[in-house]
C-alpha cells in the first residue's frame, strides 16, 4: 500500500505573496498522473485553500517537475505573472537546479560533462539513448562531480544544461554508474530502498524583488546517502559552489526521515 501523503510530510522553506518553496517528499507525484494518487501540486492548493481560507479554485503554478522518486526543493508560482517570469528564467537559464546522486560503480573520471541524444518510449514511458539525428531524439547535457566513493558507491554533485524525463538516470546508466535503487533503469536495486537522487539546491531571481534566492535541502540521513559525510562536501555558507553560483538567501533543511 502506497504512503498517503500530507503537509506533515512538506517542509515549506519559503512562502509570499509570488512564490512557495517546499521540499518534495520522495514518491509523491509533482501533479496529478494516471495512478490517481494525490500529486504535490493539488496537496498545495489545498494548503492555500485552507490557510488563507480562498474561495473557489486556487490559483499555484507548477513552473518545473521533480519525477515521482525525486525528492528535493521546488518552486511554486503564487500567480500567473509570476509563473511567467519564473518559466522564462527557465527557459533563459537563470534557474539553476543542483542535485545529489548516489551511483553504483564510481565513474572512471571524478568530473565532466555527459552530452547524450535521449528519446522517450511512449508506451512504456521509458527514455533511452538514441544516435545524434533519430527523429524525436533530444540533446540531455549535464555536469557533474565525484565528491566522495565508499564500497563500490560514489557520491555525485549532478547540474542540469538541459532538462529532459529521465535525464540524469538514463545518463549515468548509459556510462555503467546507474544510481542507486533505481529499478527501472538498472541501478542496485535495495528492497524498501528509495532511488538515490535528490534536489538539493534551487537558485532563481524572485519574481517580484528580483533578489537572488538560493535554497538547500539534504537528502535522508537513510542508506546510502549516510555512507557519506555530505555537509561537510556541502557547505551551503560559502560565498559560491564549485559550479560558480552565487549565494544569496539560503534556506538549508536537513531530512531525516525515510518516506518509505
């Protein structure tokens, strides 16, 4: 039986008038799917609903998407101007997303870049790599960065160029590092185990003031993510990352508890 979710299960970093940033717990969908079960966004208008006691339907704009296993931050529109202004920092790549990954079989090179041609299965709702011109076949880019390898597992810092279904899963699986617990793309598949990927860092320009935000979410203190000393790779404190983003506001949330 599937984990009935609440807001005892979000942690809300940040709330105004423009944007509401939550932490999405794992195994929840980002909006509603065809499994039927309550996805984050209608949990969140029912939030709104509640808290400041709206009438009739509640406007929150769901801007960008965590797949169902991914937990980590996210960013809701509280209107539609700025649901326009956060899809267009999107599309101009001024929303930097960063996230953590636990992957079987350390990558030969600490750091890089992955540059695939992706392609998604509509039947089976899988994504694969396909050869530079199949029709339908999309450019998926990322950087990334070994930060520490323990027992055959390697902790990686994983920034998205592009942002395609399955991008980061599909990536490291195509190199022979699948993650951890990812049962449909070939990872070490651990029983009651979530996958080992979350979104740990969200920056973005607030809609309204305009000010740099950057907020920052640990992944569970649970297996595998506990085989590793994590703070002390993120620092969230300092003046930049190793990808150069500048911080400004932080807000940092560390999860402990396994959603399971």
């Amino acid at each position: 039986m599937r984990k009935q979710f609440t807001m005892d299960d979000v942690q809300i970093l940040h709330e105004d008038n423009s944007v509401l940033v939550v932490v999405k717990p794992q195994n929840i969908p980002s909006q509603a799917d065809s499994s039927g079960d309550l996805d984050l966004l209608t949990l969140l208008k029912q939030y709104i609903k509640e808290k400041y006691n709206k009438p009739g339907e509640v406007y929150l704009g769901l801007v960008h998407r965590l797949d169902r296993p991914t937990g980590g931050v996210m960013v809701f529109a509280r209107n539609s101007k700025s649901a326009e202004r956060l899809s267009q920092q999107i599309r101009d790549g001024k929303m930097n997303k960063m996230y953590l990954a636990t992957v079987v079989n350390p990558p030969k090179q600490r750091k890089g870049e992955l540059v695939h041609y992706l392609k998604k299965n509509a039947l089976t709702n899988n994504v694969y790599v396909a050869t530079f011109g199949t029709t339908g076949a999309k450019c998926a880019r990322l950087d990334y960065e070994v930060l520490e390898s323990a027992d055959n597992l390697a902790l990686v810092k994983v920034r998205l160029e592009t942002g395609r279904s399955h991008q980061i899963r599909v990536q490291f699986q195509a190199i022979g590092s699948p993650l951890f617990g990812d049962a449909r793309y070939g990872g070490d598949i651990v029983k009651g185990r979530n996958l080992a990927l979350w979104a740990y860092q969200l920056s973005f320009d607030h809609p309204v003031s305009k000010e740099r935000m950057v907020f920052v979410s640990y992944p569970p203190d649970t297996h595998p993510w506990n085989t590793f000393n994590i703070s002390e790779h993120l620092d969230v404190y300092k003046d930049s990352d190793d990808f150069g983003e500048e911080i400004g506001i932080v807000n940092k949330v560390e999860v402990s508890d396994d959603l399971d």
